[in-house]
C-alpha cells in the first residue's frame, strides 16, 4: 500500500504540469484558428462582393452552379476544421489523463477501506464487549467508578477509525465501509461509537453512553448530566 501511494502522489505532482502545457498548447491553436477564422471570413466576404458586382456588370450569368470561393479560401476552411480537430484531441487526453488519476485514487480507497475493515474486525474480535471508554458493559460500577468514564469521552478506536477514513478520503466523499455486527451499538440513534460521547449520570440508564450530536451538545457539560429518558423520570418523581 505505501508503495502505492508514493507512486501516486509522484505522478498527481506530475499532473499539473502535463495538463497546463497541454492547455497552454490549446491556447496557441485557439489563437490561429481565431486568427484563420478572421482571414478566411473576409476573403469569402471580398469574394461575394466581387460576384455581385460581376453580375451587376453582366461579366457573369446569374447561374448559381457557377458560384463558389476561390481555392485559398477553401483551403482556409479545411485548416480551420485541423486546427479544431486537434484542440478536441487535446482536450481528450487531458480528460483522459485526469481520469485515469481518478480511477487509481478509486483503487487506493477501496484498498484503504479494506484495510479498515479488516482491523475493525480483528479489533472486534479482540474486544468485542468494549465500551468507548475501555471497560467492558458486563456488570456496573457505582458512582465512584463511573467518575472515571464520567462525561465527555473520545470513542478512541472509532476515532482512530475515524481519522484513517479521513486520510484516505480527502474528498468527503462518503465510502460505503461495512459495520461489524459485533460492535456495540450506543445513544438514541442505536449507532457504534464515534467522535465525543456522554454518559449519562443516572447508574441505571439503559443507554448510559450518547453522541454530543444526537442529545443537543456541543461541549462537556458542566456538572451532573441525565439523558432525556432519564432526565424526564426525574422530574416526574420531583412533581410526586
């Protein structure tokens, strides 16, 4: 894999100068053909003039058989047509050349995400009851162990896991990597861990961790904190 991407990135460094001589190459041809298109506009221009005023003065019959532009203007034309020809050419392979660039970050990511996948199963494998926190859900603590795991909490191994998808996706084009069934799902949204977390202070929440994102935060809170289920039977108990 790192010979793959050093070979990319050698040739994505390489990219731009192929393509700006290429477009600085259309540019010249875009320049003489304008420069033709000119000339050969007024030579045919001069040309029906001089028809007109040939048959003003009877030197010609008004047969329009006869009628046609003279052989420098015709030639005019087809170097025209070349000249167009091959700034379509150019642009081809410089279409061309970007997306065969494309197709081999297409390859470097699927790679990538295969990869991912893999050390997201052996981890799970590994560890496959691990909370965000790294303690196991098999059995609670009272209050003075969840001081320990208390409030904000980076999921670590979704993190990491979040942080290499980066890396390999600089675009922000989602990838469609698997899940693991074996990890453990968390929050309102029954989703595995991923970026910052809250645990709930209630010792027998049925959740007991939540996405900033999914429960309206977006920094730690400051003091005790209850999920929005626990947080509501609270306050039913306090209005008894």
């Amino acid at each position: 894999m790192s010979f793959f991407i050093d070979e990319f990135q050698a040739d994505l460094e390489a990219l731009p100068n192929i393509l700006q001589k290429k477009y600085a190459l259309m540019r010249d041809l875009d320049k003489s053909l304008q420069e033709i298109v000119r000339q050969n506009e007024h030579r045919c221009e001069q040309e029906i003039e001089d028809m007109k005023r040939g048959l003003r003065a009877g030197n010609i019959t008004p047969d329009t058989s006869l009628f046609r532009f003279s052989e420098e203007a015709l030639d005019e034309q087809k170097h025209s047509v070349r000249i167009a020809d091959e700034k379509v050419a150019l642009a081809i392979q410089a279409y061309d050349l970007v997306d065969s660039h494309i197709q081999q970050l297409d390859q470097y990511l699927k790679k990538s995400g295969e990869e991912l996948r893999r050390e997201r199963e052996n981890t799970a494998t590994a560890s496959p009851t691990q909370t965000p926190d790294g303690t196991t859900k098999s059995g609670r603590s009272g209050e003075s162990g969840r001081g320990g795991r208390k409030k904000t909490r980076l999921a670590t191994a979704a993190a990491a896991t979040e942080v290499a998808a980066s890396a390999a996706n600089p675009t922000g084009v989602e990838l469609d990597l698997p899940v693991d069934p074996n990890e453990p799902t968390y929050c309102l949204c029954n989703q595995v861990s991923y970026g910052e977390m809250v645990a709930c202070d209630n010792p027998n929440c049925k959740i007991e961790w939540f996405h900033f994102g999914c429960v309206g935060l977006k920094e730690q809170p400051k003091g005790k904190w209850y999920c929005p289920d626990c947080a509501a039977v609270k306050n039913r108990r306090k209005g008894r």
